[in-house]
C-alpha cells in the first residue's frame, strides 16, 4: 500500500496495521447469497475478475443454517432457481431445502473473514452489495419479552416441531413462516396459538394442480394488475371460503398491488388453514405484554404459555456497514424505485433488494454484469495504452 495512504488512514484508524488488507483487482461483491452467486456467475459470463466477500463460514447462509428441516419451496422450480443453474428435471415440483442446498454449490470463492480491500490502481473500483433484504434477523422489542421465563427462539433458530410436543407455543407472526412453524407445531403434537397482529392475503398454494402464483404470473402478460387482483381474490375465496371468520383479516389493498408497494408476501397455504379451521391452531389478536409464563393480549384475554417463536421476519443490514447516504434509504433499500434501483454513483450497485425474489434479484445482476462488463474492457483497453506508451517512453531514454 502507499505509505502516505496508509499513514493517512491510520490517522483515522489506529487499528489499521493489525487488520488484514487485500488488493483487489475487478470488483467487489458483499455477500454469497442467492443475489451475489448470481451476479458472480454473470460476470464471469463477461469475463470480469471479481472477489467476494463473505462474513459466514459458506455460501448461502440462509439456507444452509436458517431454515427449519421441513421448509419447501412455496413456488414451482421454475420461478426459484439460480441463475444458470436451472434445478434438474427428475427434481419435484417444490423442491425441498435439501434440494435447495444440493444446488448451491460452490462457483465462487469469498472470504470467510472480515478483510478490508483496496482497488487496484490498475483498474476501477466498484462494489456490489448482495446481501439481501433478509441479512439480519428482526426482533421486536415487546414489554415483559425479557421476564417471560420460558424459551425464546427466532424462526431462523427454529429446526422441528419435535422439541416443543406438549408445549403451548406462541407463534408471533403470520406470515408463510409463521403459518408453516405452527402446522409443524400440530404435526408434532404441540399446541401452537399464532399471533395476527395485522391483516394478511392467504391463498392455496395451488388451484386444481396449477400453481396460484403461476397463475397470477400468466394473467398479468394480459390484465392490468388491478383486475388480477381482483380476480385473484375471487379465486381465493371460492377455494378456501371466508378466511376473516377465522381471524384472518385480508388488506385493502390487493395481493400484487401490495407486494409491489410494500413489498409484503400474500401467504401461500399448505395446510395451516385446515388447522386453523379445526381449531389445532388458535389465531390469536395481538401483544400487549409478556409476564412469567404468559402472554397478555390487547383483548385482555391472558394464554399460558411454555414457549415463543418470534416469526417476525428480516430486514436488510446494508445501512450498518455501508457508509452511503444517496444510494440507500434508512431501511436499507435503494431510494430508486425497481426497476432502477441496481445502480448508484461512484461505482455502487445493488443487487436483491427489489422485493421481487430471484427474478428481481436475476434482472439486476444481468444489468449489473453487461455495466460492469462495459467499464472492465473500456479501463483495461485504457491501462493498456498507458502502458505501451511507457514502456515505449522506456526505451526511448536508452
């Protein structure tokens, strides 16, 4: 490194000397989830160096250390594979999580510790955040939680039913995780009661063997999405009946109009819904405080209870390390709306933060790699003539 660089930066951090500095040459990719492997895969497609960073001991973390055993994919294969890396045929409709992780394999090489880097002076510098909308857990701060006196887990912690059978668990969350814990919960003899704090759109997962959200996907090349809503609803109801009756309270605002707004999943039923109708799971209205071994609703209705799985989702993490105040909001999301969110000043980018999945995830980092791509060859070509024109210079003085 150059040491007046360095003697600046050590002047603003005297720890520099016992860090680990790495000279990158191409750019630099933050995570080795779903979102980074894609975009490693698609600049080795433009034949751009790259490194990737990676804070866990293996690629894909999420899957590998926070899903729960029984976890399947929600959506058919087709709308949840890596970019080219299509899930193999003879594989199921829904693959499992172990199908999920046998398709991770390794096509990357990232840091398993925390190094700081500096660009080559021979080429560019750029980054690219990929780590996600679900980089750190999300833990809400509900009075008494801390005096409950019985187990508190994440859903990320969370592996099988089998450790709680004859417990009463409260399930704070329902969304797809929390309306899966809880039917996991029944299926191993526990007595779950679910929190719905606010309203949710639940739909079957599939309608006569078609899968719902193919179904959507197929209606919106034709209808605005205002009418797939609506008729999306109608479907819904005429499959699973009045969901309100059981506490399941649907939005205003329609299924796809509030994912893209909002960027809230509608719940895809595997059969929670059947156990909730049976009265195995016991929808509950919301917290108002936890006491020793019991939960205070804001009814007033007070349930004992021997445990809590906090279903209460993710957010992403990028505002505590990424020093940036124009390219993302305060909840870590890029202030341009999608799809124009991919790309920020100075050499920024961002990839998976489009509340759109894979797909969303795959268009971004194709945009990413063809940018990238374009500057690689146009610096390199640059560097190239400087140093033909040293070296010619060189020569000239002998």
């Amino acid at each position: 490194m150059d040491q007046s660089l360095f003697h600046e930066l050590h002047e603003k951090d005297p720890d520099l000397s016992e860090r680990k500095w790495t000279l990158v040459n191409g750019p630099v990719i933050v995570g080795a989830e779903p979102s980074g492997l894609a975009t490693s895969a698609f600049l080795r497609e433009q034949g751009v160096p790259f490194v990737v960073l990676e804070r866990a001991e293996c690629i894909a973390s999420l899957w590998q250390k926070r899903t729960y055993d029984r976890l399947k994919l929600h959506l058919p294969k087709q709308f949840c594979q890596l970019p080219k890396l299509p899930f193999p045929e003879d594989f199921p409709e829904y693959p499992t999580r172990k199908h999920r992780l046998f398709m991770m394999k390794p096509v990357v090489s990232g840091g398993s510790r925390p190094c700081r880097t500096r660009p080559s002076s021979s080429t560019f510098a750029a980054g690219v955040v990929t780590t996600g909308e679900n980089a750190e857990c999300v833990v809400p701060d509900i009075e008494g939680l801390k005096d409950f006196g019985g187990e508190v887990i994440h859903a990320c912690e969370y592996k099988s039913g089998e450790k709680f059978e004859g417990q009463k668990v409260l399930v704070v969350g329902c969304g797809n995780s929390g309306m899966e814990l809880s039917l996991d919960l029944c299926n191993h003899n526990a007595s779950p009661s679910m929190v719905v704090r606010s309203s949710v759109h639940v739909f079957p997962r599939e309608v006569f063997g078609k899968s719902t959200f193919e179904i959507a996907v197929s209606m919106m090349k034709w209808l605005p999405l205002w009418l797939v809503d609506k008729l999306m609803l109608i479907l819904a109801r005429l499959v699973l009946g009045n969901v309100e009756k059981y506490g399941l309270k649907r939005p205003s605002m329609g299924p796809l109009e509030l994912k893209n707004a909002k960027g809230k999943t509608p719940v895809l039923d595997i059969g929670a819904l059947e156990k909730i109708k049976s009265g195995d799971i016991n929808v509950v209205p919301g917290i108002k405080r936890f006491t020793y071994k019991q939960v205070e609703l804001v009814n007033g209705e007070r349930l004992n209870i021997d445990s809590v799985v906090l279903a209460t989702g993710y957010r992403s993490n990028a505002p505590s390390w990424l020093q940036e105040g124009d390219f993302l909001c305060k909840k870590g999301f890029p202030k341009a709306p999608f799809p124009h969110g991919w790309k920020g000043n100075g050499g920024l980018y961002a990839v998976g933060f489009t509340r759109r999945g894979l797909s969303g995830a795959a268009s971004d980092a194709i945009r990413i790699a063809q940018d990238i791509g374009m500057l690689w060859k146009h610096e390199t070509k640059q560097h190239k003539k400087i140093s033909i024109a040293f070296h010619r210079r060189f020569i000239s003085q002998f």
